[in-house]
C-alpha cells in the first residue's frame, strides 16, 4: 500500500470518513470473530468435561464391573508375629505353618591384612596382603573365571567379581568382603572356587553346591548363610516360595517366623465395611460428575453477551472484562442437547434392574436412592444418597440397608453391582464411540465437527480481513485523486490572483 494522503487541501478527515465507509465490513469481521472465540470457550469447556467423563468411565466404572474389586476379605491371624495376611476368597478358618523363611545367600569375608602392617585401602594391590604367593592365579565365581595378579587392587578385584553376577562391598575399615546373590532364595546360591591360597588371602573361601551354612570359627574367619527358598505349609499342602511373600487362592501370605511344626489359624471373613467405603467412594464420583453435567446444563441465560472486541476490551477494567467472559463461559453448555442426551443415558442406565439368582435387583433395594424432586437441592436431582450413611445429613437417620446386605449375602450384592455397573459402562461407551469426521473415540461431543467449524471461521476472517484491506486501499485511492485534483484546482487558482494582482489599468 502507498503513502495514504490525508485532507491536505479538502480539510476534511479522511480516516474517520474511510472509517465510517468501512464499519459495517468491519462488523462482518468483528462478529466472526466472537463467533470464533465463542466456539473456542465452548471447545475448551467440552474438553474439560469429557476428561471427567472418560475418567469416570475407564477408572470408576471399568474397575466397579470387576468382581475383584468388591470382594473384599478381612482376616485375623492368631498370632501376627508369625505372619500377615490378606485377601482371600474364600470366607473360613485355615490352618498355616511357617517351616523355613527366606533367606538370601551370603558370604562375610575373613579379615584381610597388609604384609606390612599397614592400613587397608580400595588401592592396596593383592601383592600386599598378608599370606598372598604372588604371581598369577585364578578364582572362579559363578563359573566365570577372574584372573589375578599382583599390581590388581582391592577396588579393580570387586568390580571384576561383580560382573560375575553377585553383589560385592568392599569395607577397609574392617579389612572384609561381603558377597551377596543378587537373586532371592535358593535360586541364588553362587559358587566360588580357584587358587586356595589366593582365596584365604582375600578372606575368601571355596563355595559349591554342597556347602552348608555356617559360622566364622574365629575372629578373624569368614562365616557363609546359604540362600534357601521359604516354606508354609497351608491346610496340609506345602507351598514354597524364593521371599518370604506367599500368593495363595487370592490370599496374600507373608511369613514373619518359624513356628517349628506349630500351626496358627487363619480366619477370612467378608470385609464389609471396606466393601461399603468402595461404594460410597463410587457414589462420590459419581454424584459429583452429575452435579457437575447439571450444573452446566441448567447454567443462567448469557443472553445479550458476546466476547468482548479489543476495543471493547479497552474501555472496561481488568475485573469487568472477566467477569463479562465467565458469565458467558458458563452458560455455554447451556440447554445442549449433546449434554442433556450424556447426562439421561448415565441417570437411565442407573435405575435398571438386574436379576440375580432368578430375583430382580436396582439400587433402591439395598438402600440407595435419589432424594423427591422436591427435597433435592438444585442440579442435585440425580444424585444418589445410601440410606444410613453417618456421612450423610440427607438420609444418615435411616435404615442402613446396604451394609446390612453386604454382611448378610455379599455375593449377591457384588453380583448385582458388578453387572449393574457393566452395563453402564456398556451404555455410555456406545455414545463415546468414534463416528467418521464427527467424532474421536472415547469423545462424547462432536470434537471434529467443531474443529472444522472453527478452521472455517478462520477462513472466512481471513477473507474478510484481506477484503476490508482492499476496501480501505480504494477509498484511500478516491481520496488521494480528490485531494491531487483540488490541489491542481488550488495552484491554477493562486496563478490567476498573481497575473491580476499584476496587470496594468489602460
């Protein structure tokens, strides 16, 4: 674009004049604009509620058709000192023995000198240990052979034997190795062999397959505990294991102690009450995405207000301008169709009923229930609420039918709300399946139909925008031919008051 000439000779204002021949282009632009912003808010506020949703959907429903997560076992050892115990499902009393624990293999070093009475260091070479011959020699760990010579010291020794698959510390101090599998139980046990007179010099000794557990004779000798894996005996039968962690029939066992051919008892019982903190914590979550989607839903009217122009903007303070946007943030989900259809399959696949046992079962028979339409606060209509729950001021002075249930017949609750929960899992999965240039997977509103809405948007600003410009450059063009044309008209007109200011009278 050139240089723009201005009213130089009209005196008029060109750039408010221009403006004003443009404002309602301007306008086109201005009102696409808010659109755009408008469905990038409604993008953003869709984007939020659908992570809640899929949260709700792939964690709290997926886990509640899980028969596992509600069949809970509380259990009571006779005597905790000789093990722990959970889980389980079978409810009863067992008979448990602890014959062997764990144990990793291990080698204390004998106590390792220097010829020269000198201290102990990473830096000592093998040549200055006490009772070393010198020369080349060879010691074998794990079958991997490590040779040894006389300029190696302690620190470069530990390294090589570590690559033979066992664990080595080095303490100078005490002038001692210490070698440890670096698998548990007996499937750990390691070997050493070679040189004899290397391996005494090094507090070292030969270990193979056949060698037994034992203590240091003196104090300065090495003592060894051979790995060995653990052994209960459960009900008669044995079970072995390379920790001291026991996995049987859905109980988890951890063996403390010996009990040397005694035996303490194992009584499993449903745990009821951490059964029913796993529904409430469902009801949570549950409740609180309802509330949430209502709230949304029946969000006040934002009539009368769109996104605020930069100049808009301008002439408000900071405070005003949010204020002005949160209350049409809000209500932007306001009425949604696409909202009010999620919000109905959830609340209608919640009051099904599901048969078990021949028996037809909803959660109103074990006490669960929404508040009357005329007791229920606002946006809380389809909140469910447990009969008896202390936590509850709502419904805390009824008749605790769910824990009752539970303790009575848990199988058949955990039935029941394993398929009920399935089955809203199921119906709101069907409305978060993909559809072809509408909708993502695992989306419940039509994220690629508004994506390509606000690319559109997008395009018709810039077109608009590149129009409004040429618009502008032709106004700007009349213009600039006016004020030359006047300017002529100006300088012929100062041309003929000279020549008559100077002309002669006859």
């Amino acid at each position: 674009m050139g240089v723009r000439v201005t009213g130089l000779n009209s005196g008029m204002d060109t750039d408010s004049i221009v403006e004003a021949l443009v404002s309602a282009q301007r306008t086109k632009v201005d009102n696409l604009k808010k659109k755009q912003t408008k469905l990038s808010w409604t993008q953003d506020a869709w984007k939020s509620l659908n992570t809640k949703i899929y949260s709700f959907y792939s964690k709290t429903l997926n886990n509640a058709w899980l028969s596992t997560t509600f069949n809970l076992k509380k259990n009571v050892v006779s005597d905790t000192s000789i093990a722990t115990v959970s889980g389980g499902s079978v409810n009863g009393t067992q008979s448990l023995e602890v014959n062997k624990l764990a144990q990793n293999a291990y080698l204390t070093g004998g106590k390792m000198t220097r010829a020269d009475g000198a201290a102990l260091t990473d830096a000592t070479k093998l040549s200055e240990l006490t009772g070393y011959a010198g020369g080349s020699s060879t010691i074998t760990i794990n079958g991997k052979d490590i040779e040894l010579t006389d300029d190696m010291t302690l620190s470069s020794l530990t390294t090589k034997m570590k690559s033979a698959g066992v664990n080595v510390s080095l303490d100078v101090n005490n002038g001692r190795m210490f070698v440890s599998a670096k698998k548990d139980g007996e499937s750990g046990n390691f070997t050493i062999s070679g040189d004899t007179t290397a391996l005494a010099a090094l507090g070292l000794e030969t270990i193979d397959s056949t060698t037994t557990s034992h203590d240091a004779t003196t104090s300065t000798g090495a003592s060894f505990i051979r790995g060995q894996d653990a052994e209960i005996k459960l009900n008669g039968a044995i079970f072995t294991s390379d920790t001291n962690n026991f996995s049987v029939n859905g109980m988890s066992i951890t063996a403390l102690k010996e009990t040397n051919g005694t035996s303490v008892s194992v009584s499993t019982n449903t745990d009821v009450d951490a059964i029913y903190d796993k529904v409430k914590d469902f009801f949570k979550e549950y409740n609180s995405l309802i509330k949430e989607m209502e709230k949304l839903y029946n969000a006040d009217s934002a009539k009368g207000y769109e996104p605020l122009t930069d100049e808009e903007k301008e002439a408000l303070s900071d405070d005003e301008v949010e204020k002005w946007e949160t209350k049409i943030k809000d209500a932007l989900l306001r009425k949604d169709t696409t909202l009010s259809d999620i919000t109905t399959t959830l609340k209608t696949a919640m009051m099904q009923s599901v048969t078990i046992g021949g028996k037809d079962y909803n959660l109103s028979s074990f006490g669960i229930n929404t508040l009357g339409y005329f007791e229920a606060s606002d946006n809380e209509k389809g909140v469910y609420h447990i009969d008896g729950d202390k936590d509850d001021e709502s419904t805390s002075g009824e008749t605790d039918k769910l824990k009752a249930a539970i303790a009575s017949d848990s199988d058949t609750f955990i039935s029941f709300f394993n398929k009920l929960a399935k089955s809203v899992y199921d119906d709101l999965g069907k409305k978060m399946k993909a559809i072809k240039n509408v909708r993502s997977a695992y989306t419940v509103y039509n994220d690629k139909e508004m994506q390509r809405q606000y690319d559109d948007y997008a395009d018709q600003i810039s077109t608009w925008e590149d129009k409004l410009k040429d618009l502008e450059d032709k106004y700007y063009k009349q213009f600039s031919a006016m004020e030359t044309a006047l300017a002529k008209i100006n300088s012929q007109s100062s041309s003929l008051v000279g020549l008559l200011g100077t002309g002669t009278s006859a």
